[in-house]
C-alpha cells in the first residue's frame, strides 16, 4: 500500500517550514517535499528577518538561528539622478534585545528553520519535485512527484510552493499569474570586511542598517532600490513591476538597473570594493489584497508567496509567509482534535484566522496601492525629482532670498503637475494609504 502521512508540505522555505515545524511538533505525520538540493539552496538572497513571526514558531530562535546584523536604522531614500532627499530613523530602543528585525542570508537561515523542521520529527524529502496533485473529484488526495516511486497520499496537502504557484494553477484553484500583479527583483551580494561596513554606516559590531529607495533609479516604473547591510556582506538590489518591463520592450533590463543603481553618487561609496559572489533574480507577488486566490478547499491549503501574501508597501514577505503556514497548520491541528475531515468547511477556519491577524488586515489597507501606483507614474518620475529640486534650492546659499526661492519652489511643483494634479495625487495616495 501506498504510504499515508497526516500533511504533506510542498516546499520548504518561510513558509513550507513554518507549517511544517508546528504539524511535526503537534505530534502529525508530515511530510515535506522540497525541489531544491537542500532548503535554501534555491534562496541565496540576503533579507530582513520578522522576529515577531519566527517567534510565534520558535521562541528561543535567537540562540542558534544564523542571524546577521540586528537594524538600528532604517533610512528611505528619494533619488533624482545626482542626489537624495531622505529619511533616516534611527534608535536606541532598537538596540536593546530581543531585537526586533535582522539581516539574514536564506540559504544559511533556510538550512537552519529545516534543521528544526526536522528536529521536530517531519520528514524531508530534498531534490523531489511535485509534479501535480492528485485529485478524487474536487478533493486533493495526495501528490505525484519525479520521485519516490511518484505518488504519495494525505489528508491534506499545503501548498508553500512560491510565487510560481504552479501546482494550484495545474489543478484549477486559481488561474495564471498576471504581469500586474508580480514584481521582478534582481540583486547581489557584496564582500567586504566587517570594519569596512560598520564604518560606512556609522554602526557598531552588531549593528546594521537598512536603505530602501525610490524615484529615478527605476526609470519611471513602479518600484524601490534597497540596500541591507549583512555581517561581511552588503545586499543591494531593485524590482519593479514585471507589467512595466514588458510594456516597453525598450526599458532598461533588470540587471543594467541594478547597475546603475550601483553607480549612484550616493550608493557608489558605500559599496566600493565590494565583491560580488551572488547574483539573484526572483519574482515578487506585490498584487496584495485583490490578487490573493481562494487559498483552502477539499483538502489543500496554500500559505506564503503561492498565495500571494506579501505586503509590498512595507517589503513584508517571510513574515506573512511564516504566519499563513503557522495558522493553516493551527487550523489542521484543531480539525485533527476535533476529529473532523479535511474539508473545505472545516479549513475555511484558515482564512478565519487570517483575516483575523495582521495578515489581511494589512493587505486590506493597502488594497488599492497597487493600481493606484501602477496608474500613476509620478510618484516615481516627477515628484523625487521635483523634491530634489527643492533641496537643491533651499540648501544652496547663493544671495537670492529665501521667499523667492519658496516661490520658485511651488512654481515648479504647480508648473509639473498643476493645482488640481498636486490636488488630486494627494488624494490618491491619502486613498491608497489610509
Ligand atoms: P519560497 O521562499 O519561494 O519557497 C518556496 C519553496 O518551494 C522553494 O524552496 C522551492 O524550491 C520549493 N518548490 C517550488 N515548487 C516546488 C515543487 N513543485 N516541488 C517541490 N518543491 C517546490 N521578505 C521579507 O520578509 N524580507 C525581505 O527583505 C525580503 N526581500 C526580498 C527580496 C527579493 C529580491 C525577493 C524576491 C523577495 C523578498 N522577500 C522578502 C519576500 C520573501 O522572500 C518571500 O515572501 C518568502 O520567501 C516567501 O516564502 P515561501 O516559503 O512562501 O516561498
């Protein structure tokens, strides 16, 4: 007879693990099935870590888990082509454990979750891939993989497949991804010594920083730059709406992005010398609140990336991923105590609790973000720009008086987008935001 296992996970990053760990720990047979050679093999990046959702999993990760630099400060940064008008937040609060955010390289850290994956009595089945579901009528029975003598059989099946989200798409659950709705994002790892970083950014052993970015860096195209300070290592990237890249077939590539990026006046010093070891391109799921499919039903459940749980506005995602495999594993466990089938009835108790949680709150109040930015390319052409402008022209001390240049300050903003357009971009980005 074929082998039967309470769950089977497909995919073993933030969130593959995450549900896995707490159906292993609450004493189910699990099994986990990952295409890669080991967890993370297919995540070089580095990233920022949520403590918040790791330690809902594992309390005590801090002692062991790989963990790179805790955030002391953050900065955001508008770009024109020569300069930048920021801020930076940076606080002592956020220097006092247990720390709040870190850096993170996900290959280290995905090898790390997987251990305690293990640890916790599932079992991994590395370099397997999942070629489909199998489905009795409208209820998914089990899975078919390249391996393993092909298929194996479970109560249920969670989906932690990524952004491809190709095993739903097979079965029907949801139909193909849009250009709309995904982000296209490339970027490096930097070398360089640790006392090289802490100097450029004014931090100490432990310390780190991180530097999100917007304006002409992605040429009119809806996106941000981001620059992570890692131990040794420095994680600098850009992605912008997989949409925008192929409206014209013209635009600048993603990697001649990144190389501009790199070549900002501002960016350029803080990454001299660094070498480069690791380049990675990797979509985003950033359609939020509207995009996300139906996400349970006759047994199988999808969590993380697969579906579409990112939060864009803040650059969340393993954080969204970690809570939506925690919480569709609570909902199997209960169902399991309460002796009752896997239906979609009883699983529906997933979306419950994630719309109860910060999850689909937080993508709620950014639901009309998305088509708001994608209608509205001058937040990214015009008004870092214009604001760089502005600095430019408060700061520079050159005998003409400061109320001439307030109005000459105006006079370019209304010149650029006239009253009703500063007006109404108000408005939208209130709407958008609110
Ligand atoms: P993944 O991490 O994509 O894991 C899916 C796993 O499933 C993979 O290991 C894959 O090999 C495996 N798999 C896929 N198909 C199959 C199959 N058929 N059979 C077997 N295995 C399969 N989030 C943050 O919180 N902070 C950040 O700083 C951050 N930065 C980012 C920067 C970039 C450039 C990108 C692209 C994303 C970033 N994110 C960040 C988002 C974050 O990486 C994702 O939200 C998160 O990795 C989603 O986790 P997941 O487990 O759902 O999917």
């Amino acid at each position: 007879a074929k082998e039967h296992f309470d769950a089977i996970v497909v995919g073993a990053g933030p969130s593959g693990n995450a549900a896995t760990y707490t159906l292993a720990k609450a004493g189910l047979k699990v099994l986990q099935i990952e295409r890669g050679e080991y967890p993370g093999s297919k995540n070089v990046q580095g990233a920022i870590l949520y403590a918040n959702a790791l330690e809902k999993i594992i309390p005590d990760f801090r002692d062991d888990a790989p963990l790179e630099r805790h955030i002391i400060e953050q900065r955001m940064w508008m770009l024109d082509d020569t300069s930048f008008v920021g801020t930076h937040y940076r606080s002592d609060d956020y220097n006092k454990p247990p720390y709040n955010r870190y850096t993170i390289i996900r290959a280290q850290f995905d090898k790390w979750f997987s251990a305690k994956v293990r640890e916790a009595g599932a079992l991994l089945i590395c370099e397997t891939t999942v070629e489909e579901l199998l489905m009795d009528g409208n209820r998914c029975i089990g899975v078919r993989c390249d391996r393993l003598g092909g298929e194996v059989y479970a109560d249920v099946v969670v989906l932690a497949d990524g952004v491809n989200s190709t095993l739903a798409r097979k079965a029907g659950f949801h139909g193909e991804i849009q250009a709309k709705n995904v982000a296209l994002a490339v970027k490096e790892i930097l070398f360089m010594p640790e006392e090289t970083i802490q100097a450029r950014f004014n931090i100490g052993e432990e310390e780190g920083v991180v530097i999100e970015m917007m304006g002409s860096v992605t040429e009119g195209m809806v996106g941000t730059g981001f620059l992570y300070t890692n131990k040794d290592s420095l994680t600098i990237g850009v992605g912008c709406m997989l949409s925008d890249f192929k409206a014209n077939p013209n635009r600048t590539a993603p990697y001649a992005l990144l190389e501009k990026l790199k070549k900002h006046p501002s960016i350029a010093p803080l990454i001299e010398g660094g070498e480069m070891k690791e380049y990675a391109a990797h979509l985003i799921p950033e359609g939020g609140f509207h995009a996300v499919p139906q996400i349970y039903g006759e047994g199988w459940m999808i969590v993380g990336d697969s579906g579409g749980f990112v939060n864009a506005a803040h650059r969340e995602g393993s954080n969204l991923a970690m809570t939506t495999g925690r919480l569709a594993a609570e909902t199997v466990i209960a169902a399991k105590a309460a002796n009752q089938p896997l239906t979609a009835k009883t699983l529906s108790a997933y979306k419950k609790a994630l719309d109860e949680s910060f999850v689909m709150k937080d993508l709620k109040k950014y639901r009309d973000l998305p088509e708001v930015l994608h209608t509205s390319p001058q937040f990214f052409t015009t008004y870092p720009t214009l604001l760089n402008r502005a600095a430019q022209t408060m700061f520079t001390v050159d005998g003409v008086d400061k109320k001439t240049k307030e109005r000459e300050i105006f006079g370019s903003f209304k010149s650029a987008r006239r009253l009703g357009g500063l007006m109404s971009d108000a408005f939208k980005i209130w709407r958008a935001v609110r």
